[in-house]
C-alpha cells in the first residue's frame, strides 16, 4: 500500500516563491534571465503557465519582466509605433502578448496572482492588422458543407456551419487542426479552414477543430511574411509559434490532423525546418494535408519527412495562381498562362472540395478571387 498525506494550506491562491531549479518541478521553463528574486507566484498562475507551449511561456516571461522593470504601470497594452516592427517578420509586431497578467505588489515583492487571456486582445477586430497570432477551438453548429456547385442560400449555409465566435486556447485538444492563408481574417478563417478540413478528412465527422490563427497584415506585408518563411534563416514568429505548438502535440503524445493552406503551407514547411534545429525528436502520430500550397510541394515533404511528419494528401488546383508560383519545380509556360488567364475577371472561383476542384460563383460569394486565399 502507499499513500500521500495532502497539505491542506496550500490552495489556488498560495504563493509560492521559485528559482531556476525548482520551476521545472512545476512543468515550467523560464528563460536563464528571469528575475526570480523579484517575482512569487500562486499555485494558479503556474497552473496556466504550465500548459503554455514554449513560444507562449517565452512571450509571457516577456511580459512579466517588462512589469519587474514597470511594477506601477496601470497596465502595458500597448501596439508598437515602430514600423519596423511589422516589416520584420521575425519579430512579434506588437509590443505585448494576448494574456493578462493580473499581479498584486507585496513585501517588495511582485506576486503573479493568475494568467489569463486578455478579453481586449483576442478574437476578431475590425482592423485586421489588430488580430493576434492564437489558437482557437472552433466548433461546429450544423452539418452544412461545401460537396457541390451552390448558389448564394447555399454558401451562406456553409458559412455559418460553425460557430462564429471560437474560444481560445493554451493547446490544441481537437483530433484535427488548420493553419490558414493570407488575408484570411478570423472570422473567414474560421469557416474556410473548417470547409478544407471537412474535404481533406471526408468521413471523420468534425466536430470540432482548432485553428492555428495566422492573421493578416494585409496584401503587401503578407507577402513580405512569405518571403521571410520562404528564406534560409530564422523564421517569422508565426513559424515559431507553430513549431513549439508541434512540439507541445509531441510532447504530450497527441494524435493531430493538420491542414494548411495556401500560406499556411509555407508557415507550416518554416516551422519544421524551425522545429528540427530547436526539438528535433520525431514527429510520429502528427499529419498533414495541403490544399492551395504556397510552398514547393517536394521541398515540404522532404522536410516533413526528415522530422518524422506524413504528409497525407496534396491538394493544387491546375487553375491557379498561387500553387503554379510557389512550386517552381514543376512550372510551366502553359500551366502559368493558363492560371494567369484564370485570375482575371472571371466568375470562376477556385474550390478544392471536390473534382473537378472549382465551382463557378459571382464574385460576391465569396469576395477573394483565385489569386488570393478565397475557396
């Protein structure tokens, strides 16, 4: 027989002061130039650090000596003025992360009281450009989906299949996970990618799913955030963020089912080129498929296979733009006209749910043509 005597004095709001060694007891990685001697924490707040992913923790620990150094500041939600900040896509573009720290000042002391996700900052803005770098579980409200040409009643069926405000999350606990494309906006992401998925998984019955939210920042600095995956060198923050996402997937032993589209292929192919420098352990039980790759197709493979990752299915419409582009390896003169003749003002629009992978649509069905991260 064994037994353990519980200690009934210590409860959610304990305050627990920690050091470099003992943090890691409570599942927690703080960075070498923490400031222990500053901070105490109650059992609640390590509770929520311990189920951030390690880009998530990064951010916060961030933030939390950004208080050591302002402990009087009312509060730190702040956007940059730098415009540099949101040209160089390695670096976050905003100067503070999506989680309140709510914190009281004690015997000299900064006690971390609890760790939240801050109301003002998630979701989604009406400037785009506002929405932040997050996972959310979407959930899904009826079994409308997109199996064949619709009209105008139709689509708007399969837009509201799932629910329009999604909760965000510390880590993903759905079967199934997106990453979604440039000048997606949450709102469309959510239903866009919960479609794809619906095509890339047919017969899986989703539920539920999460979405790895990659904002956009508008046409020109989206395609500046491309370049900057697509180039040998660290990586944009949103590849980071979704390396250590893969690697919380790994850690925990968790069986995901990724889609990416359009850029989230590119981000994806940069997060585990990013992955297998910073983890490296393979990637066993997580796979993906792509749809409208923004990436070359053999490139992504050779390295989702280097970091044990299955890519399950490929998914390119012949008719455009992007994939033609992206995947040098297999372009033509023929194919490129053909997809360049396509992009103009047509009312074709692609679609990747079914053969013959597009419908014919009036522009205002689904406002984004081919060239841009529409269906």
């Amino acid at each position: 027989m064994s037994w353990s005597k519980l200690n009934k004095t210590i409860n959610a709001h304990s305050v627990i002061p920690l050091d470099a060694l003992n943090c890691r007891d409570f599942g927690v990685k703080f960075p070498v130039n923490f400031p222990f001697t500053k901070v105490k924490f109650t059992c609640q707040a390590l509770a929520m650090l311990s189920q951030l992913n390690d880009y998530d923790l990064k951010m916060v620990s961030a933030d939390i000596i950004q208080i050591c150094a302002n402990p009087n500041a009312k509060n730190s939600i702040k956007h940059s003025r730098n415009p540099l900040r949101r040209l160089w896509r390695t670096q976050y573009p905003f100067r503070n992360y999506h989680f309140l720290i709510e914190y009281s000042l004690k015997n000299n002391f900064i006690n971390l009281e609890d760790v939240l996700f801050d109301k003002q900052l998630e979701g989604a803005k009406n400037n785009f450009a506002a929405e932040r770098t997050m996972l959310y579980e979407v959930k899904r409200r009826s079994n409308d989906t997109y199996d064949k040409a619709m009209n105008d009643e139709g689509i708007k069926k399969v837009q509201g299949a799932w629910e329009p405000i999604p909760t965000p999350t510390t880590q993903i606990k759905t079967q199934h996970a997106a990453v979604n494309g440039m000048q997606n906006e949450l709102t469309k992401a959510m239903w866009l990618m919960g479609t794809h998925l619906d095509r890339a998984y047919e017969g899986d019955g989703i539920k539920a799913y999460t979405l790895f939210h990659n904002p956009t920042d508008y046409a020109k600095l989206d395609l500046i955030e491309c370049a900057f995956d697509k180039r040998s060198g660290t990586k944009s923050h949103n590849a980071q963020h979704l390396a250590a996402v893969l690697a919380q997937n790994n850690q925990q032993g968790k069986q995901v089912k990724w889609l990416a589209h359009s850029q989230g292929a590119i981000i994806f192919c940069a997060a585990l080129e990013h992955y297998r420098i910073h983890y490296g352990k393979p990637l066993t039980g997580q796979e993906l498929a792509v749809h409208g790759s923004g990436s070359n197709i053999e490139r992504l493979k050779r390295i989702a296979h280097s970091t044990g990752l299955k890519v399950v299915a490929v998914r390119n419409n012949p008719y455009d733009l992007v994939p033609n582009l992206a995947d040098r390896s297999k372009i033509s003169s023929s194919s490129l006209v053909r997809s360049m003749k396509f992009k103009g003002p047509s009312y074709r629009w692609r679609c990747w749910c079914q053969p013959p992978y597009f419908a014919v649509f009036r522009p205002s069905d689904l406002c984004r043509p081919i060239t841009n991260a529409g269906l």
